[in-house]
C-alpha cells in the first residue's frame, strides 16, 4: 500500500496535467451550442426556447424551409417539423443534407406514419420525436447528439483514473501467465477506449512498466518451463499445470477437440496479430460469428516465424523438429523461406497422433489468391483447413521500408486503425463470411505479435549472425544492455544451437538491437517500426479464439 502511495504521489503532476486538459475540455463542451428549430407553430415554442437559453443553448427560429436554409450555417443541430406550409419538412431534409449533410436533424412531428418514419430514415436523420415532446426529451436528445462523444470520454477517463492504482498493483504483483494475460486484456481494453484521451501517455507508461515487470518474469520462469513440459508431456497435463499453453500446444487444445466432436475447423493463422488488433476487428466477425471461446497462449521465443509458426503446426519445440524432422528445419543462415515446409509439419503431426483427418493448406501473400482460397473452401470436404494470412507482416515490414506507411501507422492507434480498414475492405472478411456460412468452426490466432521499438541498443556479434533487431543468435554475443536476456544453452529451452558455442540473446520492452557500425543511422531508421523476435507482452501473450457460425 506504501508503494502505491509513493507512485501516486510521484506521478501527481501527470494527473495535475491531465485534469487541466480535462477541463479545458469541459469549456470547449459547454461553449454556446446552436440549434435552429424549423416549425410553422414556432410561438407555441417559446417556453421550450426559453428552457434551452436557460441551459446555455442559444436558439434561431424559422418557420418555413426556405427561410431555414438561409440560416444554416454555423449551426450545430437542427429540430425540424414535419409538417410545413410551402417546403415540406422532408424536402426542407433533403437540402439541409444536400448543404450541410454534417449537422444533425431532429424530426419533431405529430404524424406516426410509417412512411414518413422511413423516409426520414433514409435520409438519414439523427432522431425521430413525436409531438407533444416535454424538455427532458429535448435536452437528453442535445447531450446524445452534440455531447456525447465528450460525455463518453470524461466518462471513461473518471473510470480509467479510478481503476490506474489496480492497474500498478496489477503489474506488480503478477506472479502466473493468468495473471499477466489479464493485464493484456486489461491494457488493451484502456487502450481502445482511451485513443484520443489526453490520458493516453498514463496508459503508454503503465505499459512500459508492466513490460518491464514481464520481461523479469520470463527471465526468471522461462527455462524452469521447459523442464517441467518434459514430465508433463509424458503425463499428458500440460492443461492442467501451472505451465502457460505454448505454441506446441495450440493444435492440440484448440483444433483437435473439435474435430473429434465432427465440427469442420477453419483454421486462421493471421501472422503479427496482436490482442488489441483482435478486440478492434471483433466487432466485424460478430455479424456472423459467435465467440465461443477467447482465450490468450504465450508465443516461445523467439517471437518469429520460424520458431514459433512451425512449433504451432508440427506440435513440437524447434530444436525437436531439427532432431526429429531435419529435411523440415532451415536454419538462420539459409536462403530458404524460414516457413516453407508448414504443410508437411502439420502431416507429421497429425500422423504422430494417429490422426486420419485429410487437411487443406493455403498461404495467402495477395489479395487475388484469397478470392481462390474462398472458392475452394465452398467445395472442401476435408474436416481440417488451414489458411495463413501474411497481410499484418507484409505491413509491418512496409511499416518499417516506406515512409508514407511511417506516417499512416505512426503509433498504435494508427497501427489497429490500418489493420481495421484492410480488415473490412479485404478479401479475408469475405473468406471468413463464407466460412461461416459454410458452417466452418473458425479457430483464429496467430503465430506471435509485433511491438513498437524505441530505443536502440548496442550490440556485438559476428558476421553469421541473424539480421533480426529483436533477438541474436550468433557466437560470443555482446552486449551491455541490463535489459536484454540471453540464453546461453538453447536446448534447455527447445532451442537449435547453429554452432557448439552459440547463445542467444533477446531484447524486452520496447529496445532493438543495432551493431556500432552505423548505429546512429539504424537507431534512427527502425525507431517508431513495429518489430517482433524478442520479449514483450504484445509479442508473446496472443489470441486463440474459437468462433461458431451464426444460425
């Protein structure tokens, strides 16, 4: 309690800061709103006039269309009727949407016809009153139309500021993957609501603190894992121990259930996806989708492709695909595309398991291809399909290469903002919107996400050494950085060692490696880029959903 004291106490000129944006914010809120009431019976008006001037609104008055539409300009609403002499009050609609379609219109009638209600509707307007309407009505309509984005925002940030001391005990108290999974969902959820917040830099640091805690809980757990997974494989109970669920384990907890239940399973492999990209695309797939279970796994390290995509379809550790499976294993110095053999991994799995179940593999790299994937999937009779989607890496690595992705992605909010738009505008909505009418189980997750890099730091290596920022694997490694973590004998964790004295060594939070030579141009360049490879909450506490199609 002492501790949570000493932070509020340190950090009381942030909040300071924040309540002087908040109130500005509030004057901006209650400036002089305008409304422009349209009625040809606007005498019998003015105790509703004289009701919202005593709230601060200030009121114009026209009692035909045509002398409304000289008035229109400036006006932050509109209150119409519907029934005028001259300009009906839907042709008086018409233009005011033609002049200024951004200001909202109330119809407020005595008619109850349908068909006014509909055409009214399409030409969009804001709200439909019915006479007589009493002022509490007027007045919830202006605080639903003009202030409810402002209303909403002060809103949630009263509840952010009540809930950011169990946020910080949240973080410093987490001891189990559980425990940590929440603070993702937790985060993410402040994150969305929050955006445009002037509160946002407190959730930034909330977030560096709790990848800073992170970082130290892998460090101390993440090779005591690995040991322990030995005996539970052998006994069959990783479910049931206190070891996180791991990309090795993701077919078997997640795809296999439910075709031992006779469902067909879509399964959506989207690479680079973080949680809050899920939350932001959520909204989309509940139109056809049911979530029928949302859960979180952490990604192995490295948080790449090559480990962590090929452990989630063969089922095993790296270094046990090298052992077991070596015509499958590319190794870091290789030409070869790191994930070119995922299809052949998954027959090895499901042979391993006696599995009889046939299987479609498609890899997605373009849009076109898509459209493909979705005529094959109408004819599929295989119970198992699996469709990876490359879209969320090819922008972050476009993030990082163009300057006009720089800019259209900058920060997160962007980054979810651009995932939201391909989302909605491409192909794969269209594949997982047939998928549910075919009556596939969706399964959606991914291999591991991606986290915005600040700060670079130095490191030493040899000319064999990988071109990822995030991790190194390399002989004699050096780097000074306290927040890095090394992991000095691979096999302990699952790991390839390339060479008898290789080690590894990953970066946390938001740092990025970068060699002496040129340092200063490559900490510029990849600064503010969305990399993945290393240990960060957004990398390695990922989603695993199942989803049912609606009926």
């Amino acid at each position: 309690m002492q501790e949570k004291f000493d932070f509020l106490r340190k950090n009381g000129t942030i909040f300071a800061h924040v309540r002087k944006k908040q109130y500005f914010c509030r004057r901006k809120r209650n400036h002089m709103n305008r409304i422009l009431w349209i009625d040809d019976e606007i005498d019998l008006l003015q105790p509703y006039i004289i009701y919202l001037t005593s709230k601060g609104y200030e009121v114009t008055t026209a009692s035909n269309g045509e002398d409304a539409l000289d008035l229109l300009s400036a006006q932050d609403i509109v209150f119409l009727d519907e029934n005028m002499p001259g300009m009906t009050g839907l042709e008086t609609l018409q233009e005011i949407k033609r002049l200024h379609p951004e200001v909202p219109v109330v119809m407020i009638t005595k008619s109850e016809e349908e068909h006014i209600m509909e055409q009214a509707i399409g030409e969009q307007i804001a709200d439909y009153l019915i006479k007589p309407v009493n002022p509490s009505q007027i007045l919830l309509c202006l605080k639903k139309h003009i202030h409810q984005q402002a209303i909403v925002t002060e809103h949630v940030q009263q509840n952010y500021r009540q809930e950011w001391s169990d946020i910080s005990y949240m973080i410093d108290t987490a001891t189990t993957f559980e425990e940590w999974a929440a603070i993702v969902r937790t985060l993410s959820k402040w994150d969305l609501e929050l955006e445009d917040s002037p509160m946002r830099s407190l959730i930034d640091d909330q977030r560096t603190q709790a990848n800073a805690a992170f970082a130290k809980w892998i460090a101390k757990n993440y090779e005591s894992w690995f040991e322990a997974r030995k005996s539970s494989i052998a006994q069959s109970s990783i479910a049931q121990s206190s070891i996180p669920l791991m990309s090795p384990d993701v077919m078997k907890h997640s795809v296999f259930p439910l075709l031992d239940k006779g469902e067909k399973v879509l399964l959506c492999v989207i690479d680079n996806f973080r949680y809050d990209q899920w939350k932001t695309i959520q909204p989309l797939l509940s139109e056809f989708y049911t979530v029928q279970n949302e859960e979180q796994y952490m990604s192995i390290l490295p948080t790449a492709t090559q480990y962590a995509r090929n452990a989630i379809f063969s089922g095993l550790l790296p270094l046990q695909i090298q052992e077991m499976y070596p015509q499958y294993w590319v190794e870091e110095g290789d030409e070869e595309s790191k994930n070119q053999y995922e299809k052949e991994l998954v027959q090895t799995l499901l042979d391993r398991y006696r599995r009889r179940e046939s299987f479609n593999y498609w890899k997605v790299n373009e849009s076109d291809f898509c459209e493909r994937v979705i005529a094959q999937l109408k004819g599929a009779q295989a119970p198992l399909n699996i469709v990876v989607l490359n879209f969320i890496d090819m922008l972050s690595h476009s993030r990082t290469e163009s300057k006009m992705m720089r800019e259209l992605a900058n920060d997160e909010s962007a980054y979810r903002s651009l995932t939201l738009s391909w989302f909605r505008h491409s192909p794969t909505y269209e594949l997982l919107r047939r998928a549910a009418e075919l009556g596939f189980t969706l399964v959606l997750t991914t291999d591991h996400g991606t986290t915005r890099v600040k700060n670079a730091v130095q490191i030493i290596a040899d000319k064999n050494t990988n071109t990822n920022i995030r991790y190194k694997v390399g002989k004699a490694l050096n780097c000074s950085s306290k927040n890095v973590m090394s992991i000095e004998q691979p096999k302990r964790v699952g790991l390839p060692c390339p060479n008898v004295s290789s080690s590894y060594a990953f970066c946390t939070g938001s740092d990025f490696f970068a060699y002496p030579n040129q340092f200063n141009y490559y900490a510029q360049y990849y600064r503010n880029t969305f990399q993945h490879g290393g240990i960060s909450l957004e990398e390695m506490i990922i989603p695993l959903v199942t989803l049912t199609p609606k009926k």
